[in-house]
C-alpha cells in the first residue's frame, strides 16, 4: 500500500487541523507533521499555558472526532528539515498548490512514498517551501472560484494519490 504523509505548514485555522486529521485518518496516512505555526493538539510535556493549550485543543476536537488519537502527528516548527528528512526517506515531496510549473492532479501519478505538504489558508505555501518540492501538484479548478479549503483540497490529493 502506498505511504502518504501530510505536512501541514502555517495553517491557523484549528477547526481545519481537526479535519484535516480526520480526513487523514479515512485516507490512511501514515502520520501528519504540524509545522510552523500550525495549532496542534494538547499532548504530554505541552509547553503552551494550559488555557491556550486547551483553547486550541477543544476547537481542534470539535472536527477531529477523535482522529486526534488515532492519527499519528508531529510537531516540528522547522518545515524543511522536516522535507529534509522525507526525502531522505525516498519520499517524493510535492507542494498542492497553484504555480505556473505545477502539474493537474488529474495527470499526476504518485509514487509509493509520497509527502503532500499543505500551505496557508489564504496565502498558500512560501515560496520558499515551494522550491524544496520534488514537484507542484494542482487541481484543475472549473468554475468561477479559484480556489478550494485546504482541507477539501487536501481531501481529493490524498483520494487521489491513495487509489490512483
């Protein structure tokens, strides 16, 4: 079966960290890497104050329902030393953006290793993580919008690179 990790770069949406995981846990990912400012669930050691922590936490179970526990998810701030680590790994590592040298979806094929990194709600993934990609993938958009939620993106990569 083919391996698929998510990285979750810069979201600040905690309701889309809780959905995210959950729709993680129906596509069968392996484990979900939280980087940058991403929220992520309350867990042991947690340096955040409590209130915080809680705050962030609740809104994050709200959507998880509970794929917060069966999920496998790390922290990690620095995002391309996590990339780093994947590739070495032989995972391939593509950005799901919208970029001039993307490729549609639709015409991607994943290999059996593959690392999907997802970026900022409304301003997309920095260019610089773009640039540590193995490639750019897309979804072909064909009505007035030019853009989906990242979850409901991340939802039809993870689909896509799953069973085709």
């Amino acid at each position: 079966m083919r391996k698929i990790v998510i990285i979750a770069h810069n979201l600040r949406s905690s309701h889309n960290i809780g959905s995210l995981l959950r729709t993680a846990d129906a596509m069968g990912v392996e484990q979900v890497y939280l980087t940058g400012y991403t929220p992520y669930p309350k867990h042991e050691n947690d340096p955040r104050l409590p209130h915080l922590a809680n705050k962030t936490h609740q809104a994050i179970v709200k959507t998880a329902l509970g794929a917060e526990k069966s999920v496998k998810w790390t922290i990690d701030k620095d995002v391309q030393g996590v990339i780093k680590n994947l590739k070495a790994k032989d995972y391939e590592v593509v950005a799901l953006e919208q970029a001039l040298n993307s490729v549609k979806l639709t015409d991607y094929k994943p290999p059996q290793k593959i690392a999907i990194i997802l970026g900022r709600e409304v301003d997309g993934i920095e260019e610089e993580v773009i640039s540590a990609c193995d490639k750019v993938i897309e979804i072909p958009m064909f009505g007035k919008k030019e853009s989906l939620n990242v979850v409901q993106a991340a939802a039809m990569a993870m689909y896509h690179c799953r069973f085709y």
